[in-house]
C-alpha cells in the first residue's frame, strides 16, 4: 500500500511538474525615448526628444503553447520639451512631463521556445501634466508592438521585451490640433508563471 501511494505521489508530481502554467502574473521596468507627432499640424512650434519611464503590471493568461492575452495596469512619465519661435526673440522652450495611466491588451505569439512578438491597442488616461508644453490630453486609445526574449527559472519568468507605442491614435477628446505621444523603448521584467 505505501509503494501505491508513494507512486501515486511521484505521477501527480511529475504531472504537475509538466503541465504548462496557464495564468503568469509580473512586474516590469522600461525606458523610452519620446517624440510628439504633431500629425502634420501647421505653426512655429514642435517638439524635441527626450525620454520617459515605464512601471507596470502584467496578467497573462496562456490560451495555448504558443498563444496568450496579455493585459494589466502600467504608468508612464513622459519628459516633453516644446520649442517655438517667437518674433525678435527666437526660439523658447518649455520643458515639462506628460503622466499617463495605461491599460494595455496584447495578443503575444511565442515562438522558438525563448521569443515572443506582443502587439495590441491600449486605453490611455492622462494623469496631469506639470507642465505647460501645449500637448493635448492624452486619453484615448493606442497601439503598441515589440519582440521580446524570456528564460524560465522554474515558476520565475524573467524578460526583456524592446518596443514600439503610439499613444492617443483615437481620442476620447476633440482638439483643435492633435498630437500624440510616441515612444521606442525596452522593458524589463521578472514574472511568476502559476
């Protein structure tokens, strides 16, 4: 009877130990380089690069071996710089930051075992500018793709997934003059698969 019990036991461990986790939950850090796309817009202003900073967390749900939805919660601080001319005294700049609130959902596509392509829109909510840049408010909805790398450690993800976002390509707001924040950047992150 102990002999059956004990390789009862060994089965359901080795089972377990095989099955893929289906739910992944994480915590990422990224940084970006911004730029404003005025969309074509006409006048003596633009806007120069700078950079921003990205802290979120992740809900994957892992629909098959090679496809999952991801969602989650992230925030972002975006370092803006306006530059315009002004007649007899050239050009001004005014420097600030746009914060945002994201809600993205991605559809990500493992492949060779290591890499993966997210790609999907995002809901964005403008948490207040401390600034005075001229960039209209920023909720709406946006798009992001990237290609990323991950490594198991056990139950322990850890990754690294470079990126490409738009945010605001539809506006929950109309503005006479439409620009949207960009960025291209690289998060990182540790996950636990469960």
């Amino acid at each position: 009877m102990k002999i059956n019990l004990i390789l009862l036991t060994l089965v359901l461990i080795s089972i377990q130990a095989h099955s893929q986790s289906k739910n992944s939950i994480s915590l990422y850090y990224g940084v970006a380089g911004n730029h404003v796309n005025i969309h074509g817009d006409i006048g003596d202003y633009g806007y120069r690069s700078k950079s921003g900073t990205i802290t979120g967390f992740g809900y994957t749900r892992n629909l098959n071996s090679s496809f999952a939805l991801e969602t989650g919660l992230q925030y972002s601080s975006n370092k803006l710089i306006q530059s315009f001319i002004v007649p007899d005294r050239g050009e001004i700049l005014s420097p600030g930051r746009a914060k945002l609130i994201t809600v993205p959902i991605y559809g990500k596509y493992t492949f060779l075992k290591y890499l993966y392509v997210n790609a999907g829109l995002l809901v964005d909510f403008d948490f207040g500018a401390d600034n005075d840049t001229g960039i209209n408010d920023q909720k709406g909805i946006g798009a992001e793709i990237g290609v990323g790398g991950k490594y198991d450690f056990g139950p322990v993800t850890v990754f690294i997934n470079p990126f490409l976002l738009e945010h605001r390509l539809i506006g929950f707001k109309n503005y006479g003059r439409t620009n949207s924040i960009e960025n291209a950047g690289v998060k990182f992150g540790v996950g636990y698969n469960f």
